[in-house]
C-alpha cells in the first residue's frame, strides 16, 4: 500500500481526475483490493467526520488508486449504527465518494444466508433491501413533507454487468438483503419473520449507504458474501470471529469479480 497521505492531498488528486468508481470493503474483506495499485492512502481518522473504525476486520482506511484502467477510491472497512455512530456518519463515505466525483458505488458486506440455498462462501448480489434499522429512513419528511417514491436504490445496469462478470462455473445469485441495526445477531423468531418478509440474507450495514447514494444520483450495486447461516438455520451458535474467516476466504473470488466488473463498467 502507498505511504499515509494528507486528506488535502487526495481531494486534491481526485479533483485533478475524478475516480469513476468507489469500493466499500466489509467484514474481512480488505484483501479484495489486491488488484488495486495504490496511488495515495489516508487513514479514516485523518477524513474530517469520520473516525477510526472499531470493529475487528475493518481496516479503516480510504485509498485512491487505479484498478482495471478505473480510477477508484477503496474505502477498507465501514462505520456502523452499532458502533455508536450516526446514521449521518454511516453514510459520510458515500457523500464524501460523491463529492470527489464517483459515480458508481460497489459495496461489499459480510451478511447470513436465510434463502435455503445461501451456505457459507455463497455470494449475493443484492436487488433491493428490507430497511430494517428504525426509525425508518421513509419516516423522514420529503421537501413537500410527503417523501418521494423508493424504488430499489441498486442499478439495472450494474446487476446485469456484475451477472456479466460473474466466472461461469461459478452462478452469482441475487436476493434481497434485510438491514438490521446490530451489534447483537438475530434470534430465530427475527430470521423466521425475515424470511416471511422475503428477505433472503441479513446483515448490519449497505442499506442506508445505498440510498445515500442513490439520493445523490449514483448508480449504486452491493454484493453480500455469505458467512454463515443466518440464527436458528446453521447448527452452532454465530460467531464474529467465524463470519471474518468465512469473508476472507472468499477474497481471492470477490477480487477476481471486482475486476471484471471494472473491466466491463
Ligand atoms: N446477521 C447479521 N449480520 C451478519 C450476519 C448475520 O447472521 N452474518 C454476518 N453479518
């Protein structure tokens, strides 16, 4: 990875050439960026609002680098509702991806596997989401006071290039995340409602970053990589631990997925 960089440093960069795409990295997740030549690296704590993230598995570092012929801003790690943090600060990343010009923004999250078939090492992309994490964010008023029609925040576009990119012996499924707040995993009642909902996976994070960046008119896909069975469906009880080694077996695929994506963006 690059040295430490100013924060003035990259904004600087990305007002020179904007990036086209930004990367969120979940749970377990950072060797994802292997493909990515790093030009600068700020830690989190160096970006005015945000802080250094707390959660095992989350780097918490933003870089600028180039990846398939792409300029793109990786983001190493997420900050969560169940840290403690804002919903305003959830989503700063994606303002501040917005703000430097990105376009596309491609998350990735570790996530449990209610659909039957989601095991473990399964990847997801996702087609829309259950907002889970009250109060609701269709709660808050729109300008007229009345909020404007949700259609799902993840793009056409991208679902089809991501099914496009996706190695042929290996199918990439679709399904609908369900956001909950956390930090605490589900019971087996919550996941049996879930399903009911339609809900094929459930997880802490991407949901309210999607709409951020949908609202602010970016074409937006995530992608769930499956880490355990979801409470009450797997045999032993759920574990952080577990879900970090399951995500971090999956890089190496995950990787390869990234950057046919940027291939065919
Ligand atoms: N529930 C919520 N979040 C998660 C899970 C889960 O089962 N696995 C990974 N993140």
């Amino acid at each position: 990875m690059s040295q430490a960089a100013s924060f003035t440093s990259l904004t600087d960069a990305c007002r020179a050439t904007p990036p086209a795409v930004a990367l969120v990295l979940g749970s377990g997740m950072s060797g994802v960026a292997a493909g990515l030549t790093p030009l600068l690296t700020v830690p989190f704590g160096a970006i005015p609002g945000l802080t250094a993230t707390s959660v095992a598995g989350h780097r918490g570092r933003l870089t600028l680098g180039e990846w398939a012929g792409r300029r793109v801003l990786v983001f190493e790690g997420r900050l969560h509702f169940y840290e403690g943090h804002s919903w305003e600060a959830v989503t700063l990343p994606v303002r501040l991806a917005a703000a430097l010009g990105v376009r596309v923004l491609l998350q990735t999250n570790a996530a449990g596997g209610i659909r039957d078939d989601l095991g473990p090492g399964s990847l997801m992309v996702i087609h829309d989401h259950i907002e889970w994490t009250r109060p609701y964010c269709w709660r808050e008023p729109g300008p007229g006071g009345l909020g404007p029609s949700r259609p799902s925040p993840y793009a056409q576009r991208l679902l089809d290039l991501l099914s496009e990119a996706a190695e042929p012996e290996a199918a990439l499924s679709r399904g609908i995340y369900a956001a909950v707040t956390g930090p605490c995993y589900e019971t087996p009642a919550e996941i049996r409602a879930l399903r009911a909902w339609g809900a094929d996976a459930v997880g802490m994070s991407t949901a309210r970053e999607a709409q951020a960046g949908y609202d602010l008119g970016l074409e937006c896909a995530a992608i769930s990589c499956i880490t355990n069975r979801a409470a009450g469906l797997g045999g032993a009880p759920l574990d952080h631990q577990e879900v970090l080694a399951t995500a971090a077996a999956q890089t190496a695929r995950l990787a390869r997925l990234v950057t046919r994506f940027l291939e065919r963006l």
